[in-house]
C-alpha cells in the first residue's frame, strides 16, 4: 500500500451531494443574478444551524401547548425608515405591541407564492423569485426574496449604505422603502415591501437596468399568497437571520507587519549565511537542517539531521525593463501578458482611492497615475556545509515592500488590508488614500525560478546537494520602478509577502534595494 | 472565465469540491452545505478571477472558506478538529473507510487539508500554498510531519512512503 493509493480510499462523493451539485450550477447557470442573500435563504429552508438561543426556544415553543395559536395573534406590523449619514439608510420592523415580542412562533407556516399584476414588457417570470429579460436573460432584472417577521424581528434594523436615492411610500396595499445605492454591482436598486398579512417582508433586488417607475409598478402589483404548503418555522429564512446575516463581520487573523529593527537581522549582497531547509537524504528519507523544536512532536524530530547545513547568499540582483534575461522554458505563463508591443514592460496604471464608509461619505479616486514595471532578476547560491548530500531541496523566495523608520521596519502593501497604508497621504493631490488598484503585476509573487525538480510536483526543488557543493538559483518578479528602493529579499521557507513569520526573524532577510 | 466554463469545472472538480470540504468538516451535509455556498458564491465572483488558469485553486479556496463559515454558524455543525475521534464515530458509512484513509481522518486539520489536497487532489506544493495562503516551504514542511504521524500510526501495514 502507498500513501499515493489515499486517492483511491477516499470515499466518493455521496449521490446527494453529487445531484445537488448537478442542481446547483445548473440554477447558477440559468440564474446569472442571483445574490447571496437568496442563497443563504434557500439554504435556510433546507437547514437552519441551532445556535443555543434557538435551540432554547424551540424545546420552549416545543412544551408550550398554547405555542401555536400565539403567533395569529401577534399584532400589526410597521416599517421605518431612517436617515443614517448621507449616504446610510437604516430599515427596521416594529410591532404594535409588546405581546408580539414575546409570542412563540407556531411550530408550521404556511409556505408563500410571489405574485405579479404587473410585468413589464419583455420580462417573463424565469421561476418562482426572479423576473427576466426574454431577449437578455443574464441582465439584472428583478430578483425578490421573502423572510419571515419572527419574535426576534422587532425593531431590528438593517442599513444600507452608499444610498443616493430613497422614498417610503405605499406600493398598492402594502408599505413599501424604495432605495437606489451607488454600486459596482448590476443590482443598485432595492425596495422593502411590508407584507403582514402573511407576516412576511419582500425584499426585490433590482438592476440598473430597470426604470425607477418601472419597478414601482410591479411592487404595486405584488401579492404573497399562501400556498397552503406547511413549513417548519425554524427553517423558514427570517428577518432577524438577515439582519444578523448583514451585520456580521469578517473575522481577520492577526498578520505581523512590522517588526523592530533590533529584532531581525538585516543580510548584504554577497554576504552567507545559514538557512533552515528540507529535503530528503539519499535513502529518500525526508529531512530537515533544523530542530523541530518543542512545537512538534516525536515523530517531526525523528527528521531532524544536525549533520545537515545548509548556507545561501544573494549572488547579484539585475533590473531590467523586459524579459530578455529570463530562459522561456522556466517562465509562468502569466509573464506574456506583461509585455507591451514593444516588447518591454507594461506600465501599471494605479488608481489611489479614499474609502468611504457608506455612510457619510461614498469610495472616491483622488488620483491615478502610470509608472514603469520592472524585472527583478536575483541569484541566489545554495551551499551545502555538511557532510552529508541532501537532495530534492525546497527552496523559496519572495519580495518584501519595507518602509524603514528609526525603529522598525514594516511591511506595506498596495492593499488596504495589508500593512498602514490606510490613512497614506497623497502629495500630489494633496488628500488621504486608503487603497490603491492596480492593474500591474506588482505583489503577485515569483514569476520564475530557473531550477526544477519533479520532487513534489511543485518544482521549486534543487535536485540534489552534494557535500561542500554550490548550486545557483535565479528567482524573478516583476515590481513597480517606484519600489525598487523598499525591496528586501525573504529567503525562509515561511512567511510570505506580507508578513514577518518567526523564521524570518531568526534567519533575517536580505537587503536588495536598488 | 464565462459562467458556463465555471459551470463546467465545477462539474468537473465534483470529487475536489467534496474532499476539500470532507478534510474540515465530519457530516456529509455539512459538507453539502458549504459546497453548495462555494458554488453560489464562485458564481457571484468569477469575475473577480483575473486569471483562468488559477480557476481551481481559487474554487478550493472558496470552498474551504465555506467550511470555516459552516463551522462558525452554527454549533450543531462539527469539524473534524473538534472531534478527534471521528475514526471510532459510528457515522453509517464509517464502515467503509480503509485503514489508510482513517489514519488521515485522525491527522490534526492542519496537516489533513495538505495530505488531501496533495495526494487526493493532486495539487502541486505551490498551488497548495496559494490555497492555504502559506509558503511552499510551510507546506512541505506540513506535508513531512503528514507522513511521518502516518508512518506511525500504519506502521503495522506495509505502507510505502
């Protein structure tokens, strides 16, 4: 038996699984507009997650024999709408009285049917929640969605931001929020339709491609009907669940990116020094030139060989406008798009862009300039100081962008989300960015390494080590002319572009600036 | 990419999408919630994929931050992590698994996404690490301590390493 043999032992994907994914695409593919609100609906309606307040409240609504003539009595809905900022709108529910925030819901409700009076011309219902252009059935069109007013629903707001026009109105018999958002997306336009009746509320994502008027006449015609169909409660997609949903924030994970000066040793051109790495001896056995330390257990340690030592150096850094210095055979395939008809390399067009919150203000670019691409070509030696041969070594590179102030050095980004650069200010302009877009090939890693091995599949091996032997490695990337004079080289097999790992800190980075 | 060459690779990446999501997560409709996710929201992004070739990797990325989002959604869902003893759980279709496939079960997630995404996927070092969003060396490294806990725990069995 091989370990290569797990492909075949994995089990096969179960024949549910396989015919929702079937399903899936398909609907996608016919349903190029829906959004991820719809998703989550739908998936709610299959299975909704049991979090211990839910679960509380079922085994409550469950030993409540009265439970399910609460909710017919559950009172009048309202809905509000309210400015937040200039650009923020918040929508909540309300209920008449207090009686509603504390009535179990009925353990079945009666599943509901979107209905139109009015279809505009040349749409069609494409199924039972969007309406479609006959001629163009990717464009936005109308794309609606019911959630339930649960208990939990009562004045629970939901905000929309970047709005830039807005009414509460009456839309035929129902109270109805009208806004249109300033967005990339082709859905810029939404309205709210209370429907208390069925104790629901509708919410129709609208394209940009739909008339204002246009969408105000079907939300007239709307109906929810019931279509006798029973649902459990719990599984049915609720108001409180979206809100919660849309409120809901992206958990991020700490990244190091600045470390102080005294913490990380700084390398010269030309100068070695040790480096950690892998491989396997020539029994094929896997192998490491470091301690596993305390971290990992007995079976990482049994491959720890202290007469394994390993030394790099950058040999020479080249800069050059094309990629004449670069052999084609080890190039990406990415590095053809590159190059400009001239032959040399493409300018970067950066755009510098303010955030804005949504709120108060709206995402605006202050400025956008060109500057040259350039390659980065760097050659690095790999020396084997102990006596015994190491073969199929992993060997990696990746370029760091660091600002240096007197104390530390700290990694910067293009991206807002990676290092300070929030909060950059712009001297030409003479305003604050947040972000900068780019359509060059600047942060996205190594474009070229001149030596392969088959050993991994993944090709960044050298071969093989022999004691006392020298092997050289060329790496490239291609960054802007302007970061050239912030480039460090990071060596370790750990970290990455945008982060000092504790390798780096240990074994240092290499100072390549041009 | 256009949505019907999406559609086509997701068809295509079935047995991927499904390891991917088996890796992290112990029930088989957990599993199916978090790729029917992937595929809803692969679809909402395509366009953001800049670069056709990185199509899979990309997939399996958003497939594996659906995991994550399952197992944070609700505390009903369980992830492997949390349920050191998978192998011994009496799940129907457990009866099926091999040896070697149970020793990989047993692997802390860390090196249990690598052991799939290598040898059941067959994604190379550096795609895995644009998966995970770690080095190449990070991989391997994971890949290694893979191994050697296998090697231990199918000692027993004439396993090739």
């Amino acid at each position: 038996m091989r370990l290569e043999d797990l492909k075949q032992q994995y089990p096969e994907t179960p024949e549910f699984i396989h015919q929702m994914i079937l399903d899936e695409v398909e609907k996608q593919m016919k349903n190029n507009t829906m959004n991820e609100w719809e998703a989550a609906s739908r998936r709610k309606k299959r299975k909704r997650p049991w979090t211990f307040k839910r679960t509380a409240a079922a085994v409550l609504a469950a030993s409540m024999a009265l439970g399910t003539v609460g909710f017919a009595a559950v009172s009048i809905y309202h809905l509000s709408m309210k400015e937040n900022g200039k650009y923020g709108v918040d929508t909540g529910i309300t209920s008449d009285t207090d009686e509603g925030k504390s009535a179990p819901l009925p353990e079945k409700i009666s599943d509901v049917k979107i209905q139109a009076d009015y279809i505009p011309e040349g749409m069609q219902w494409r199924d039972e929640d969007h309406l479609e252009y006959k001629e163009n059935r990717v464009s936005g069109a109308f794309s609606m969605i019911t959630l339930l007013l649960d208990t939990e629903s009562d004045e629970l707001d939901i905000t929309d931001t970047d709005v830039i026009e807005k009414e509460k109105t009456e839309f035929g018999d129902h109270d109805g929020i009208y806004i249109k958002m300033k967005s990339k997306t082709e859905f810029n336009q939404k309205i709210y339709l209370l429907c208390p009746e069925v104790h629901r509320i509708l919410i129709m994502h609208i394209g940009e491609d739909v008339a204002r008027e246009e969408a105000y006449k079907v939300a007239s015609g709307i109906k929810l009907v019931e279509t006798g169909e029973m649902l459990d409660t719990s599984e049915v997609w609720s108001w409180s669940e979206y809100v919660g949903q849309e409120t809901e924030t992206e958990e991020t994970s700490e990244i190091r990116t600045s470390v102080p000066k005294k913490d990380i040793p700084i390398h010269e051109i030309g100068e070695a020094f040790p480096l950690d790495v892998s491989g396997t001896d020539v029994d094929g056995n896997y192998v490491r030139t470091y301690d596993p330390g305390t971290d990992m257990d007995t079976n990482d340690a049994q491959t720890y060989d202290p007469g394994i030592d390993v030394e790099v150096q950058v040999d020479s850094v080249e800069i050059a406008d094309d990629l004449s210095l670069l052999d084609e055979e080890f190039m990406e395939d990415k590095c053809k798009d590159s190059i400009g008809p001239d032959g040399k390399l493409v300018k970067n067009q950066l755009s510098y862009i303010k955030k804005g919150d949504g709120i108060h203000t709206l995402d605006e670019t202050i400025r956008t300039e060109e500057v040259d691409q350039k390659l980065v070509l760097v050659t690095v030696s790999y020396t084997n100081k102990g006596d015994k041969e190491i073969d199929n070594v992993c060997y990696n590179g990746n370029i760091l962008l660091i600002n240096e102030t007197d104390d530390d050095y700290r990694i910067y980004s293009y991206d807002s989300e990676i290092g300070d650069i929030a909060g950059s200010y712009d001297e030409i302009s003479g305003q604050a960015y947040d972000y900068i877009e780019q359509t060059g090939f600047t942060g996205r890693g190594r474009i070229y390494s001149s030596l392969r091995s088959d050993f991994g599949m993944g090709g960044n091996y050298i071969p093989a080590l022999k004691p006392g032997e020298s092997v050289q490695v060329k790496m490239a990337w291609i960054t802007n002319e302007t970061d050239l004079e912030n480039m460090y080289l990071n060596l370790c097999d750990t970290g990455g572009l945008w982060e000092f790992s504790e390798d780096m800190t240990e074994t240092g980075i290499v100072d390549i600036r041009q | 990419m256009t949505k019907e060459q999406l559609g086509t690779l997701i068809i295509a990446s079935e047995q991927q999408m499904y390891a991917t999501a088996k890796a992290i997560l112990k029930e088989d409709n957990d599993c199916a919630d978090a790729i029917q996710e992937a595929i809803v929201k692969a679809f909402g992004k395509v366009e953001n994929l800049k670069e056709d070739k990185y199509a899979r990797t990309w997939l399996m990325r958003i497939v594996m931050n659906e995991c994550y989002n399952v197992i944070r959604r609700g505390s009903r869902q369980v992830s492997l992590e949390n349920c050191p003893e998978a192998a011994a759980m009496t799940e129907p279709e457990r009866k099926d698994y091999s040896p070697l496939y149970d020793a990989v079960r047993r692997l802390k997630e860390e090196l249990r996404i690598v052991t799939t995404l290598y040898y059941v996927e067959e994604f190379s070092i550096r795609e895995i690490a644009a998966i995970l969003e770690i080095s190449e060396g990070a991989v391997q490294k994971r890949l290694a301590r893979a191994r050697a806990k296998l090697r231990n725990s199918l000692d027993y069995m004439e396993v090739e390493w």
